[in-house]
C-alpha cells in the first residue's frame, strides 16, 4: 500500500493527514510534541489570557478517526531522498512513497543565538510560559525594588518586531499593565509602565497597506504602547538592548526583551534542498513547483512556511491559511500519483489578513476592503473561534474572552519556572 | 501600626490575609510563587483534566480588595525571633509584631531524596505537568516500542502510596487508558496498561474507616488497578521499583513510577523550634498552643500543615479545611492582642473527608454518615467547586468536568518540557 510520510503536525501538516484520512493510502504523520499548537493565539498564552491547553489540541486525538492514520512521537534525523526513507531520533528508519514536509519555521535571532537567553521568542508553549513569566515577574520584581531607577527598569518592556506577534504582544502588555493589574499593587503604579515597539522597517505590520499601518499605530498609542520604525538592534543583555537608527547609536535600559522579529526554516529545508538540488531563498525555504512538489522529485511535497511558492509572481506569505490550504492539496495531489496522472496546481485562495491590537481594536485587510476598529476585532475574534480546533477549545475560549471582556481580569497569570532574579 | 507577616500563600496564609483585610493593621503576606493553588485538584492538572490556570488563583488579585495587604514574591531565608524580623532572598528584612507562619508541606522520600528523579511528587504545578508528562510520554514510546516486553514495561504504571491524592492519581490513570485515549493509538491497546498502587499500610485509604477502604479497593479493581498494601518501598530507579513485603524482597520493572507517599514540613518549622524551644513531632510539624501560637511566642502563630495541634487527644492531620479553619482563626487572636485581651482558642470543625476514585465513584466520611459510589461522587464535585477560588475557575472547571463526563475526552493532554527517551 501507499505509504505517506508527514514531517510535522501545524496547520500544514495536521491539515494533510486529516484529508488523507480518505485517501487508500498508509499515512504517518511524525512530530516532535503530542499536539497540533494553535500559533496564532500564542501571545495570549504569553499575556496570561489563555492556557496552553486552551490552544493546542493531541495529535492522536484529531486522528483518531482516520484509522489509516498513525501518529508517531519522534524527532526526523535526517532524510535519504535516493533511498526514499526518514531517520528517527532512535535510530529507527521509515521507508515513503510520498514524503510530505510540514516542517515549518523557528526564531531567528539574525546570527546572534545568544540574544535569546534575553530576550525569548514566541513559537512554541513553553516559549509562551517563559514569555509570561518574565512579563508577570517583572512587574514583581519592580513591586521589590528599592529605588526607582531600578523599578523604572522593570517597568519598561521592548518587544522586537512589529508584525501581526509583536503588535499583538505589545498591546496584551500594555493592557495587562493598565486593566488587568490595576489595584493589584502596593508599591507600584503598573498603568506607568513602558511599552516600546522597536521594528526594522519604516512602519508598523509592514506587510499591511500604509493606511492599516497608520490605524494601528494610533490604535497602540492610545494604550500607551510607543513604537520606534526604521531601527536596527545591534545587540541584547539582561540589561538593555542596543540599537541604531535615524538619530544614530542608542541603548534602551530595560529587563525585559520579547522578541518577534525573525523566523528561520527548519534544517530539513536545507537537508533536502541540498539532496535534490531544489532552490532556497534567504530564509531557507525550500522552493516548490506549481502542485507543491519539489522539481523532479514528484514524491517529495513541501507546504507551510518551509514552502517557497509563487503566486503572481509573489511569494506566498508564512501564514496560517496559506499552510492550511496548501495541506489539503496535499490529497488531490496524492490522489492523482495513485492514479497515475498529472498532479493539479495549487491556488491560494486570500481570504485575507488581520491583526488584533486590544479590546475593540483590530485592523482587517479583506483585498477588497479594509478597515479597522470595533468591526476588525469582531471579525478577529469570529474566525480565530472558527478555526481553533476542537469544540471544547472553542467553547472555553470563548467563555474567557467573554470574562476577559467583562471584568478585564485574565484568568491564567502564573509564573512558573525558575524566577527571575533583582 | 500593628505588622503582621504572613509567610506562605496556601490554604492556611491566604485565608488568614483575607480575613485580616478588615483589622486595623498592616499585613505582607510573602510567597515564593504569585499564585494561590488549590491542591486537591493537582492530581486533575497531572492527568490531563485541567490545566494549571484553571486550579490557581494570583495571591495579588484574590487580595486586591484588601488595601493594608501588600503581597510580597519571595523567599524566606531566616527568621530572627528575638529581634522579631525575617530575612528574604534579596537580602532584605522586614519586622513583624505578629508572625504567622502557613509555609506547609513538601514531598518527602524518607530520606532517599535520589528517588524524587524517578518519581516525582504532587506537590507543585511543576510537578503536575512533569507527571503529565510521564504519563502521557509512557503511551507514546510504548507505541513506538521495538518489542513486547518493551512495550509491558512502559505501559506499567506504579504509584506509591495509597492516601487520597494516591487512589486519585491511581484512579485517574486508569480512566485515562481505559476511556480517554480509545482508539488513539496504532499500536497499542492502553486499556492493556497495568496500574499498581503500593501502600504501606495495611490497607488503602488508611486515614478513612475500614469499609470505605475496602469500598475503594473494589472501585479500583473494577477501573483495572491492583493494589498492595503492606509493602515497603526500599529502592527506585528509572528502571523500576524494589519493594519488600509479605512476601519478601521483589521488584516490579516499570518505567514510571509516581510519589504519593510521603510528605515532610517546611525546613522553616525545624528553624522556629529551635529558636523557640517548641516541641516539633517526626514529620517535622510545630506544637502550637489553643489559640495556635507557639508556647510563650503570643506573637508567632503557625497555621496549616506545618501545626501540631492536639484536639480530642489527636493531632489534627494535614487536611485543606484544617488549614483553612485555622488561617480564619488568626483574625480573633490579632484583634485579642490589639486590644491586650487573651487570645480565644481554636476548634476544628470536622464537616468530614473524601476522595474519589473515578467516574461516578467517591468515598465520603462525614462522621455521622458514611457512603460510597455516585452520591459521594457527586458531594465530592460540589465540595470541590465550592472550595475553588474565584468564580471563572469555577464556571470553567464546571464546564471542563461537564465535557470530560459527556465526551470521556481530556482537555489538557500536553507533553511540555523535555521528553524521556526509550
């Protein structure tokens, strides 16, 4: 029987073996964790809104009706594309017909893979814990301080890139600081804390239309978030970062550095490119044909971030709905080796992009329509209901926003973890 | 003004700084975590059912009302009785008139704290989802196991001591293999896993009356779970468990093995005794007069688990409504030596004890009355949600208990951290 191997279970990936549930092929979806991680709702995670178990839902659990489907903890070593197998970490091998790489993307410090010690990033749950614990801690530790130079520096928060995550994490911060923690504090204000936004670019969700971009910098602005465009970081400590930008060299004081700026491929992107000769582009995606497969290697698919695909003459964006879509081509596609025929072309179907600053507040880009404010949000808020996965996750987040809404408490404020220390 | 310190956010310190918001004095409560966890359901967190927000409260924001507490994260280091003052982590050191110490239990290995790597307690969030991820981790390399035998020892499941939290935790696994996880696995059949509860004593539940006991036994027989009573654990390893019983030396190979057995006092207890010449019992607990203040110390007051406190002839055991009770009770003795009048002495009252053992199945001794099977099952859920703190976490654990009984699914089945290898 046909043997289709999945490397890694986000929404490219779950998506495929999902659709291949029908298909009369064996399929073997293998990930490093036991659950598919609802990303786009990570920073919520980070905020202290939901709890990781709210946004990720078991791997096995979602398969388990499609019987031809196994699930299978592990990590991929590598990959013999000559052979046709992939090497687990227990040394164990696995023979495909077809391959599938969902493999996706990671933080990218720019070469600098020490800044994350300071400054975590947002992929995974555990970076989400470690996100909340330094944002809740540091308002601890400034309730400790014994001046107020050093309460200043636990106050003051900079997140690095201003994109859909960075936007996002910084308005949660400035409303956590504002609402949430309001009365909660003895020796501190926390509405006088610090927000900065620093970004590369020379404006906001730079892959937003001008006007949207502008709508979101007075959106955060009004919660008292600064943002800085156009500025370089050249260096991060546990005491500051470093940065130059149009008035020249300058470091910021601070103790807390999030970081939302770059993401890099996993190293399988290189691994096969290097085995079949595909082309990669800076960011290591590895580039496929029209049905998402790699050039004269009809058995070998990628989709997701690691995919670079053109449309129009454009790359497609890392985003959810483009891994989604592109997973459940995966079926035509499979269906179509089976039968011995030409494989159909993928089309991303754009439905769309938007980012959520705070309550009431969003930014919507439809293509045909834009707009912002109380409408943005709502839209926000429908779809990221729609596409969570499973009906219990969806009932409970809802429930929480609705609480989160009302009282503006957030109801999973926990530092775990090693604490940070004065 | 009147300084009262509070050490530890339990059940104990954080109902004694509650009651306290309403007496003229100020009051710091210190904790090392910013949370108040509700301990009964930990066993819930560690089997995938609920998720470390839904069970714990901020200490900040349950007290937020309480305008002279001021909530302190940090850690004691020492306490100096005669100059009335502790010392924290930083360095730092606070004065108190009143000193209530509610600083509580941790798990104890009988000496052998090498064990603790192999199996981890119930005591923390931490351990909550290091012993989820055991469990859940267990399933996983089971089904990716090269043999038969490998596969045995990785769905056998040892849990050592048969207290409440212990027949819980037995309990839940059991659910888990037998219900939860139906039809999710490939290779495997988790309903075939062999869960063994080993307990010292004679018989399981040894602080209940003998036919809850026997009660209980038979629930655990009917979920699949064996257990052996007067049995004594001499070594663990990651490899299995060594015991001695009846009959004689044994040794049981299993990859996972759970600590429910014993629990030893906060070293801060051992530190207070010695400065004070209080009398301190085996597990390490301080004798506390009738108003729960140390002999000839009107000023320092210990609370919860870490009192020894004789009433009727017998020390009260380490119970949350023990606890409770006497944290209430510290707001009639401060206001007693505000007004320079003898402190009233405390009485605990007894509404009774449970512990449940699966769906539709507790134990429940309420003195004059004592039953087993759905009834206790369900005064056992109402006792539980009554007893959360704050009302999302009661809707919500509502909810998730509503789903889990309808869909036989657990929401928060997370493998987090780094994984055990084959």
């Amino acid at each position: 029987m046909h043997h289709a191997v999945i490397i890694g279970g986000g929404f490219g990936g779950m998506n495929a073996a999902r659709v291949l549930g029908s298909v009369p092929a064996r399929v073997t979806l293998i990930d490093r964790r036991n659950f598919h991680l609802f990303q786009p709702l990570l920073y919520q995670v980070a905020s202290g809104g939901l709890s990781p178990g709210d946004i990720t839902a078991p791997l096995r659990h979602v398969l388990r009706r499609e019987k031809n489907v196994s699930v299978l903890l592990a990590e991929v070593t590598s990959i013999d594309t000559v052979r046709r197998t992939v090497e687990l970490d227990d040394g164990s091998e696995l023979g495909y017909d077809t391959l599938i790489i969902a493999a996706g993307a990671r933080n990218f410090y720019f070469g600098n893979d020490h800044w994350q010690r300071a400054a975590p990033g947002l992929k995974s749950i555990e970076d989400a814990t470690e996100v909340r614990a330094r944002i809740l801690g540091a308002f601890e530790n400034a309730e400790r301080a014994r001046d107020a130079a050093m309460r200043k520096e636990w106050l003051r928060f900079v997140v690095v890139g201003a994109g859909p995550t960075g936007v996002e994490l910084a308005g949660a911060i400035a409303e956590i600081s504002r609402d949430t923690m309001r009365g909660d504090f003895r020796n501190i204000k926390p509405e006088e804390s610090e927000i900065l936004l620093l970004e590369g670019s020379p404006r906001l969700l730079p892959a937003f239309p001008p006007d949207l971009s502008e709508k979101a910098e007075r959106s955060l602005i009004r919660l008292g978030v600064r943002s800085r465009t156009g500025v370089r970081v050249t260096n991060i400590d546990s005491a500051g970062v470093d940065l130059t930008g149009p008035n020249g060299p300058e470091r910021i004081v601070t103790r807390t550095v999030l970081w939302a700026a770059g993401v890099t491929m996993s190293p399988l992107g290189a691994m096969i490119a290097k085995q079949t000769g595909a082309e990669t582009d800076r960011a290591g995606r590895v580039r496929v044909q029209s049905d998402l497969s790699i050039a004269n290697h009809p058995e070998i698919l990628v989709v997701g971030d690691l995919a670079l695909f053109e449309q129009d003459g454009k790359p497609l964006p890392g985003l959810c709905p483009v891994a989604m879509q592109q997973g459940w081509h995966v079926r035509p596609v499979i269906e179509a080796r089976l039968a011995s025929k030409p494989a159909p072309a993928f089309r991303y179907h754009d439905k769309g992009t938007m980012a959520t600053i705070g309550r009431n507040m969003a930014v919507a880009d439809l293509g045909f329509v834009r707009f912002g404010g109380l409408l943005a949000w709502l839209a926000w808020l429908f779809i990221h209901l729609l596409y969570i996965v499973g009906f219990e996750n969806r009932v409970l987040i809802a429930l929480k926003w609705g609480f989160q809404y009302l009282t503006f408490n957030r109801g999973a404020r926990l530092i775990t973890g090693e604490p940070r220390k004065q």
